[in-house]
C-alpha cells in the first residue's frame, strides 16, 4: 500500500462531507446543456483524418462546474471543435458540485457517470490514490491539460467594508482574529476541501499570519451557492472561480477582496483530466479531444470571441446567468469595491486559455502539480514523505507527453510547444518563492503550515 493509500480517508472526509451531500444520486446530479433553437454558429470545418488520427471512440462523456475553467470544454462542444478532430459525439455534462463529479468518475459514463472533464488540483491524483473515493478504491487519471489561467477571486461580505481586508491582509489581521475571540469567528468558504481552491484563501490568510486552521472557520460551498449564502450571512467570504466573486460585487453583496492573479501571478487553475482506463483504451481519440481543447482556448483567448463565449457559457443549461456578468470581467475588468480602484487590465489580471507572458496555459506543467502536492503537505492534507516520491506519482498521472504529441498533431506552432517539463521558480505576492527544484525549501520558507 502506498503512502497516500495509507493516509485517513476519514479524516478527509469529515470536511468533505458538505461538498459531497446530495451526490449519492448520481445520475440525478448530472444536467446537460440546453437543446436551444438558437444554437452558435459552428465554425470548425473537419479535418481529414488519417488512420494514424482517427479516433478509436467518438464519444465521451465529461464533467464541469458552472465556472470560466469549463470554458474550454464548452466551446470545444457548441464550436464543433471536438467534431472538427472526429469526436463527434462528445456530451458535456454538468455537474452538481466536485462531490457529484468526483462520484460519478468513479462509477465512468457506463454506469450513468462521466470519463472525465474539470477538475481542480490536485483532485485527479486523490481520485487515482483512493483518498476521496468510497472504500478507498482506486480510479487511476491521466493529467492532459490545464484548462486556464486566473479568472478567480476572493470576495468579502459587505459588512466588512473599511476594515483593511484587501490583498494584504496584514492591516486587517487583529481584526479577523479579534472575531475569532469574541464567539463570531470570520468564516470562510471554498468549494472543495483540500484542493487549488482551498489553497488560495488559505495561502492568502497564512501570508498575513492568520493561521486558517485556528483563527478562521473554512467551510465548503458549491459554487452555484455562494451568492445565496453571502445574502443570508452564513458566511463573510469565499473563493471560488467567476462569475461567482463578481456577481457579489454587480448585486451589491459584497466587495472583491483579492484576484487570485495578484496573490499568485499566471497561477495554474484547473484542469482536464480523465479516467487511465479510458485514454489507455482511446489513445487517438484522446488526442482528437486534446487538439479540439487546444482550438477553443485559442479562441477563447481572441478579443473579439469574448461577447460570443459569454453568451454561450451563460445559457440556462451552462451557467445560467445573466450575459453581462460574465461579459464584464471577460471584456471590461473587475469591481473590486470598498474603495478600491477596478482591475482593467485583464491581458495580465483576468483569466487567460492559451498563453500568458509566462509561456503556455494549456500545457500541463509538471512542475505545477509538485507546487500542488508540496501545498498538500504543507496543510497536513497529505503525509510528510510524499515529496519522496512525488516524482514517481507525477510521472504516473501527468501525460504531458500525449498533450505535446496532440499539439504536434494539430500543427501547433514549435514555439508554444514547451521543451521543459518545469516552468520555472513560482513567485507570489508576499516574496515567497517555490522552487520546483527543491520544494522543501519552500517548505522551509512559510511561517504557517503543519508540515
């Protein structure tokens, strides 16, 4: 049994519960997207396939949460950019919270679940170690791209305004605490335990030295329900991907306290990631979607795209949202609120599908998954010795090497193609840096942790 394998799944557990409640009915937690009459126009005209590219499957079934991560996967489907490459028969399945989507990958499409789709790290490598699985069974993934850049936020209740609660939160520390002792302690939410989302407001409250375990509750919310529960008060913050933090801010709930681009600059957001049995079985068809993906974040990133993928992402069967909430932080910028100037350069700061100016998005970075793992065990998430073996499981989970021969395939240029599995030293705002050469040291760097 490996380390991870013997690490508690109870203990997992007892903060995922909330996340996973109302997924027990599987097939009754996955949406599909809307049969409109008024569908986008499908630019994408077929390639000629090749035996060597012609897929194996045309069909799939993968997950998403109503978020800009899902992006990709959506316009791949509504652009014809899945059916460009032959997959023809690709059903993008909305899911009901990471609880529903992490059950229904473990049960796969046969079964009334999905192959694969959206996820944040480091879910894929819980799932294949049995961590967030009942009975601790194995579902092994493959890691196949990043999906996008940014494009998150942390949003604050209104009744915090004029307190100092902004990027920094240094100035607002004794406050936070000072409501932890007196009985009202400052409560936070993510959407998922333990994953990219979680680590965010954790690492943005330990750089200020609020220990997120002991001076804050952090509890987890679905996405879809964060508007509702800043309205009614049952919690003051929340992390989570757009149009949720600014739609706190367009209905007047709330103020954007940080971007997650100013704690973590061209961080890596989330992913696409399916079940190994899968992709083992449908090499070429799992290429075939890779060089679809690749297409709409390409488009995805075109100004003049973003009035279009708005109004696609925000149909009733996808996001279900009004179009100018997602519009304005994909074209304008973000309202930050509480005096605060708005962030209109959304080049650097909004979120980004295929390129930033630290190199590719797509490409699923090695390096970033050992940032992932080494977060994982800086919380207590995971046990003190997986940085012995971190390299081993990478290799396992990451197929960067299908996404390059996918790219390749499609004839994308040799320059976005990533000759390095590594992108480098990572640096965040506080000045702390993790160099994936030698993640202990930046265990070593950070005043808060449990490791």
């Amino acid at each position: 049994m490996s380390d991870f394998s013997k690490f508690s799944r109870r203990k997992f557990i007892s903060v995922a519960v909330a996340s996973g409640a109302g997924a027990v009915l599987l097939k009754g937690c996955v949406g599909n997207p809307p049969d409109t009459a008024s569908k986008p126009a499908q630019e994408a005209a077929p390639v000629s396939l090749t035996p060597e590219t012609t897929p194996e499957t045309t069909k799939i079934k993968l997950g998403f949460i109503p978020i800009v991560e899902a992006a990709p996967l959506i316009i791949a489907k509504e652009k014809g950019f899945f059916a460009k490459y032959g997959m023809t028969e690709v059903e993008v399945s909305k899911q009901a919270n990471w609880g529903a989507a992490r059950d229904n990958v473990e049960i796969g499409s046969a079964a009334g679940g999905i192959d694969g789709g959206q996820w944040q790290m480091p879910m894929p490598y819980l799932i294949s170690e049995g961590l967030i699985t009942k009975n601790n069974v194995k579902i092994p993934m493959y890691v196949l791209a990043q999906l996008n850049t940014q494009g998150n936020g942390i949003a604050i209740a209104n009744k915090h305004q004029g307190k100092g609660i902004g990027l920094d939160l240094k100035g607002a520390k004794n406050y936070i605490i000072g409501l932890k002792q007196a009985g009202t302690p400052f409560k936070a939410a993510q959407t998922f335990p333990k994953v990219n989302q979680d680590f965010w407001i954790r690492y943005w409250f330990a750089a200020a030295g609020i220990d997120p375990d002991k001076d804050v509750n952090i509890l987890t919310v679905p996405a879809a329900q964060t508007v509702a529960n800043m309205k009614t008060g049952t919690m003051d913050g929340f992390s989570t991907g757009d149009p949720w933090p600014y739609r706190i801010v367009a209905d007047n709930i709330g103020f954007m306290a940080a971007l997650t681009s100013e704690i973590w600059p061209f961080h890596p957001e989330e992913y696409l990631a399916i079940r190994k049995d899968w992709v083992d079985k449908n090499p070429k068809a799992t290429k075939a979607l890779l060089k679809g993906i690749m297409d709409a974040q390409q488009w995805c990133d075109k100004t003049e795209n973003k009035q279009e993928m708005a109004k696609i992402l925000s149909a009733a069967g996808y996001f279900n949202v009004p179009v100018a909430v997602l519009q304005e932080p994909l074209t304008v910028g973000y309202k930050m609120g509480d005096g605060k100037a708005d962030i209109k350069d959304i080049a650097k700061q909004g979120v980004l599908y295929w390129k930033d100016p630290r190199g590719s998005v797509s490409y699923p970075y090695k390096s970033h998954d050992l940032w992932f793992l080494t977060e994982s065990v800086r919380w207590g998430f995971l046990p003190k010795d997986t940085l012995t073996n971190a390299k081993a499981l990478i290799d396992r989970v990451n197929r960067e090497d299908l996404w390059k021969e996918a790219a390749k395939e499609a004839g994308i240029a040799e320059a976005d193609i990533p000759s390095s599995t590594s992108r480098g030293v990572e640096k965040f705002f506080d000045g702390k840096e993790f160099d994936p050469e030698n993640p202990q040291a930046y265990l070593d760097s950070l005043e808060i942790k449990k490791a």
